[in-house]
C-alpha cells in the first residue's frame, strides 16, 4: 500500500530551488539527486510535485560593498541582468501550472462564449 496522508485530495506541489553554484557544479555535488527525492516522496503524499531550479543566483544586491571573493562581481551583476527575468518567466508558469491556470482559462472562456 502506498503512503498515505491526512490530505483529503490530492495537491500539485512545487520546489523553487534557489542556490549560488553553477548548474554544472549542482550535478557534481548531487543536487539533482536530492530534489528527485524530495518530488518522489512529495508526489507519493500529495500526488504531484514539480521542481524548479535557478542556478548561479546573487546573494546580495551590489557585491562591491561586501567582501566575497569566490564570485565574479561582473557575471552575477550580468547574470541578474539577462537570467533572473528569464527565471522569473520559468517561475511565474510554474505557478500557472499548479494553479490550473489551463483549467482556469477554460471555464472562463466558458462564461465568454455562450453555447
């Protein structure tokens, strides 16, 4: 018998992974097999689970007033610039995706256009 929970339906469920490292790095250090776990365990409870990930993120908003010396000032300054709307994008669907953003649309849609 599959886990079970006190949730009385099933819920779309989804991770924002937010971290500093690379991509590249993420899979060296095994993250990739952390948040399959964690979507495999929340999807058997809930019944679904989505995980986003943007990599390579700033940790504070101007990095030439703090002293951090294992990141380039100039890429996360042009990382932010061209990848967090982009990520933002990634996000804001995700969302959409969980909130049934398809279905919503549709019964709308419905209410518009009479049979």
């Amino acid at each position: 018998m599959p886990y079970e929970t006190l949730v009385p339906r099933k819920i779309k469920t989804g991770f924002i992974y937010t971290m500093n490292v690379p991509e590249e790095r993420s899979k060296e250090f095994g993250y990739e097999q952390i948040f399959t776990t964690n979507e495999r365990y929340v999807g058997m409870l809930l019944g679904f689970a989505e995980t986003l990930c943007a990599f390579d993120t700033c940790q504070v908003d101007d990095y030439s007033k703090v002293v951090i010396e294992s990141f380039d000032p100039i890429h996360k300054a042009k990382r932010r610039k061209e990848v967090l709307p982009l990520e933002c994008q990634r996000a804001f669907a995700l969302g959409q995706r969980l909130a049934g953003a398809e279905t919503i649309a549709a019964l709308s849609l419905r209410k518009v256009v009479p049979n």
